[in-house]
C-alpha cells in the first residue's frame, strides 16, 4: 500500500534560512490519472535555493512551497493512465514540468520544481510523468540528483544555441556545479577546456577532470586577456559558461571570440559590479550574450545519453547531508565550502 504522510521541508517567507520549516508528517496528494508517487531517495542543492529564502531570486515563485529542484528515486505508484514509468522505475525530476522541447513560453517558464511547484525536499512527492526523466543506467541516486539544474544547464549553454564542436575551445569559472559539469562535457566532446579558479587545491581538481589550462583569477584578475591568448591565434574562446554575473562579465568579453557564444547562467558573484559591460561591447566584439533557464527534457535525455556512453560522473562534495540536516546543508552551500554538488541522503 502507498505511503498517506511523508516528511517534508518547506518555504514559509524570504527571512533567511530560518525561514526554512521542517514537518514530520504530511498528508501525500491523491494521484491523478498521469500522475506518479515517487520515493525521493536524494536531493542535491543550488545556488538558487540558497538565494530563495534570502529574497533574492529573480524569476515566479508561490509563496510557500516545498524547496529543491533536483530530486532523485524509484516510483511507488501511478495514476491510471501514466505511460512513461511503472513501479520500481528509476527516475529524476525536470526542473521545469513543462518544459519538454523547444524553448521556454510563459506558461512553462512558471513550472519550476522548488519555486513555483512543490519540489524534492521530501521523503515522497507527487509529478507528472511528464516531468520526469530516466535516470542514467550508470549513475546511483546522489550522482542522478546533481543533473536537473546543473548538468542541464551546461549540456544548454553548450549545445542549446550553437552546438559546441570537437576542437573548439571552452571557458568556465570556478568549481561549482554547473562550472565542472560543462568541463566534463566540453571534454567528452573533445573540446579545449580552459577554467578559472580561486585556489590551488581546486585547479588540480579542475585539472584531473581534464582541463586544459587552469588560471586563478585572484592571483590574475585580467583572466579574460590570459584565456585568450591560450587559444589558437589568439582568437579567444568560442563558448563562455558565465555563472558568476556583473562581477566577471568584463573578463569573459575580453576572452570570447567573434561570433562566440557567452551563456549567462547565474550571478554567485552577486548582482552588481562595478563598471559593468554594456551591449554595445557586444557589438564590438561581435559576439551572443545569451540568457538561459535549464533546459527542456528533450535536452535532458540527450544530456543522459552522452552521460551513458562517455561513463561521465558527477563530481559530489564528500560531506554528505539528512534530510533532517537541510538547514545545515543551505549554510553550507552558503559558506561555499563544497567542491561540486552538495547532496542530501532521504532514507
């Protein structure tokens, strides 16, 4: 018999962390005809939920909600008329529900899991079969839980406008998630990847996972003028994964090269800098600065099947967090103390 009540964080306000609350018993919605009950068995956070209760997000939310986009685990029922999964399959979560191919429209752009739509952290949760995607055959449920916002995202800005080639060159910023993901796939690719860093022990990291060449942008902060001068004729970058924001948008024009492609992602570096480009540089570099949310499922499931065949894994912080532990979990990401995705067990 299916599960009635599951423990389940939510969002009650923008009051901080504090405005994260803990339930140990809720009752589970009743399945509609397309719907399936899946057992949440790990979750992975992102900057934007760390930002959500902080009030700074800048895209539709409802005013309480069950927060985490990304979810991972094993269906325990079904409506009457689902098609796509049955008991016992594996799945993870699509960001958007209703994202399923092409771009985004008004009405897709509010299906957000974790924002708009009750998300991942919980023991059991309700979607749509639509809205689910089946997990890589070679992944276990904390590597699945990284993909929906992160690994999508990359596998986007790579592929999403201009396909990324073998042989062309890729610059991405820092350690956090979406930054490794697109180093591991630009990589597969065959790709020539050159990552920016704040520290040593981080860049042998960077380096393991195949980068090319490795720049700290402390010790170095014209990294956009280095990068371009470590490409073939000095002709700069043909893709950028921009997720710092105004802070570092300067450096990424100086590092692009004509008709390239900077994919703005996110803004942890915050959200004003100073001496922040206009679209005019744009013009005078004569490339595509491009705003991107995640990714459709159709994206998702190509995404999996490069995963699948190049035996890609997702790089997980080692501390390991409970359900119980969310709180700490945000703060932690807050600290920025992790290498990769930080991901939360659900027995």
């Amino acid at each position: 018999m299916a599960p009635q009540t599951t423990k389940q964080w939510k969002i009650e306000g923008r009051n901080g962390f504090d405005s994260l609350k803990f339930y140990e018993s809720v009752e589970i919605p009743a399945l509609g005809d397309h719907d399936v009950l899946v057992k949440i068995h790990a979750a992975s956070l992102n900057y934007r939920d760390a930002i959500i209760p902080k009030g700074g997000y800048l895209l539709p939310l409802s005013d309480v909600f069950v927060p985490g986009s990304d979810g991972a685990g094993i269906v325990e029922a079904t409506g009457s008329r689902v098609t796509r999964f049955q008991p016992g399959s594996k799945v993870v979560t699509l960001f958007n529900q209703k994202h399923l191919a092409g771009s985004l429209d008004p009405i897709s752009i509010r299906t957000g899991l974790g924002g708009v739509l009750d998300g991942n952290l919980t023991q059991y949760a309700v979607f749509n079969e639509e809205g689910l995607v089946t997990i890589p055959s070679n992944l276990n449920f904390l590597e699945a839980s990284t993909l929906p916002c992160a690994a999508v995202t990359a596998w986007n800005a790579l592929y999403g406008l201009i396909p990324l080639q073998p042989g062309e060159t890729v610059l991405t910023q820092g350690t956090g998630g979406v930054s490794i993901f697109a180093v591991q796939f630009a990589v597969a690719a065959g790709a020539k990847v050159i990552a920016t860093t704040s520290s040593d022990a981080k860049a042998e990291l960077l380096k393991k996972l195949g980068a090319h060449h490795v720049i700290n942008y402390r010790t170095d902060p014209n990294w956009g003028e280095t990068a371009k001068s470590l490409t073939p004729g000095g002709e700069g970058v043909h893709h950028v994964i921009e997720v710092s924001g105004p802070t570092s948008m300067a450096q990424s024009l100086k590092a692009i090269k004509i008709d390239g492609v900077i994919s703005i992602v996110g803004f942890v570096g915050g959200q004003s800098g100073e001496q922040q480009p206009s679209f005019l540089e744009c013009l005078g570099k004569c490339c595509i600065a491009r705003g991107l949310f995640v990714g459709s499922r159709v994206q998702f499931e190509a995404m999996n099947r490069a995963i699948e065949i190049n035996d890609i894994k997702p790089v997980i912080d080692e501390k390991v967090f409970k359900l119980e532990e969310v709180r700490e979990a945000y703060q932690y990401l807050w600290d920025q103390k992790h290498v990769g995705k930080i991901c939360i067990e659900i027995d």
